[in-house]
C-alpha cells in the first residue's frame, strides 16, 4: 500500500467516524461501498475492515455520550444481548455468502433504510416522546443544542429486544453495525429522544462488532494494512463527531446522509 493510499484510507475513515458518531450506526454504511468501490477490496474484506472499525467508533464516543449522561446504559444493556446473538448468527452466515450476493443484500438493505429514515424525518418524532412515571426504564440528559433537559420514559422494550436481533443479524451480515435499525426503532417505537438513540446505539455497537469481528478474523478476512487505516481515521472522526453531535441537531445531516444512502445504494446494484 503506498503512503497515498494509506493516507485516503484514513481519510475515509474519518468522514465515517464522524457520521458513524452522529447518527449512532457505526459508519460501515459509509465505509463498506468506499472501500469495494473506491479501492477494490474484495466484499467480504471491507465488511471486516467495517466490523473493527466499529469497535473503534464505539470506543471514542460511548465515554463521552456516557459522561454526558446522553446514552442509557440500562436500555443498552437490555438490547445488546438480543444484539449480539443476532451479530454472531450474522458473521457465521456471511461466510457462505458470495461477495455479489452480499453487495446486492447491502444496496436492497440501504435503500429500505434510506426510506425509513426519510419518513422519520417528516414525522415530528420527538412529538411522541412521553415520560410515564410507571415505566421500568427512563432516562433524562441535558440537550446543549436545545438548551433544555430532556426527560423520556422507555416503550415497547419486548419490541426493541426482538428489533435489536435482526439489527445484530445485520450487522454480523454486512458490518454496518447495526444502527441503522436500532436507532429508529428505539426513537419511534420505544419513544427516546434521537439523541438518546444515537448515543445509545454507539454505546452498543461495540459489543457487537466485537462478536462479528472474532469470527471474520478466525476466516482470514481481515486486512491489516486496510483495516488499520480506516480504524485510525475512525478514531479521530468519531471524537469529532461526538462535539458536532452534542451542538447541532440531527435532521440537516440525516438529510444529507439519506441522499448520500441512495447514491450509495444505487452504484452498489449497477456493481
């Protein structure tokens, strides 16, 4: 690999930390097509290379949504067991997958994605949110954007584990990290704030590219040098991302990224 290559890698990686980190998905969705597309890495090596950068992403931001009081551990930790089971059926199975077939799953799974989050965005979701002194999990956290303290009540938990199984799946199956999912369901299902949502998410994904990781790495479909550098420029992306996250609101950059969703999902198909 050449210091220019390495140096677009990381790059790379960076832009993907940075909406990886604001929109609670790991950034695989961003990452995956860069490196198939981009540099010619063979599917299943840059569904790897995703899975051990979303490890990195959860480690920069779930230590500062955490200390900020935005994650909710409790929520986290009820989703993530479902999470990681549906992760570790996910990774065994995409080794009996071709890298087309495996292309073709990622674009039809982005464009469903790419129309959820487009009709999220024309609801008022934050609308929905209610706290209910009576609910097992509740949360609150201070929106600097907003400036204001936000207080929510967690709905439909049964919905979300069964939810967070097929995201954990999906993630094992295509190392986008399962975010994607879980962070609408837990915002219009389970009634968190987008916010709370997308730190939560980050807080999990970990986990569960730790669980897909082992098992791509066990089959040699790791690449070091690749690997490494999208995991560096993760590191500082997703440290960036956490700053932007925690001053602006979400729905101009989901906007942005469901255009870039489509593009992605479109010249995924055409191969």
């Amino acid at each position: 690999m050449s210091p220019l290559l390495f140096l677009l890698v990381v790059l790379s990686g960076v832009v993907t930390g940075v909406l990886g980190a604001l929109l609670g998905i790991g950034g695989g969705v961003f990452l995956i097509p860069v490196l198939v597309l981009g540099f010619g890495l063979p599917m299943h090596e840059a569904v790897a290379a995703s899975v051990v950068t979303i490890i990195a992403t959860s480690s920069a931001t779930a230590s500062v949504y955490v200390d900020k009081g935005i994650s909710n551990i409790r929520l986290g930790m009820s989703l993530e067991v479902m999470t990681t089971i549906g992760a570790v059926l996910g990774g065994l199975t995409a080794n009996y997958l071709p890298g087309d077939v495996l292309q073709r799953i990622f674009a039809f799974f982005l464009l469903i994605m790419g129309l959820l989050m487009w009709n999220k965005t024309r609801k008022a979701g934050e609308a929905q949110i209610a706290y209910n002194p009576q609910a097992r999990i509740h949360g609150q956290f201070f929106d600097e954007a907003e400036k204001r303290e936000v207080h929510y009540s967690v709905r439909r938990l049964p919905t979300a584990m069964l939810a967070s199984t097929v995201a954990g799946n999906l993630s094992g199956l295509l190392g986008i990290g399962g975010g994607l999912v879980k962070v609408p369901i837990m915002n219009l299902v389970s009634g968190v704030p987008i916010k709370a949502a997308t730190a939560t998410s980050n807080f999990m994904i970990g986990v569960t590219g730790v669980a897909s990781a082992f098992i791509y790495f066990s089959y040699g479909h790791v690449n070091p040098l690749y690997t490494a550098a999208a995991v560096l420029g993760v590191l500082g992306g997703s440290r960036l991302g956490t700053l932007i996250g925690t001053k602006v609101r979400s729905k101009t950059i989901i906007l942005i990224f469901i255009v870039l969703i489509f593009l992605v999902a479109i010249r995924m198909f055409a191969g």
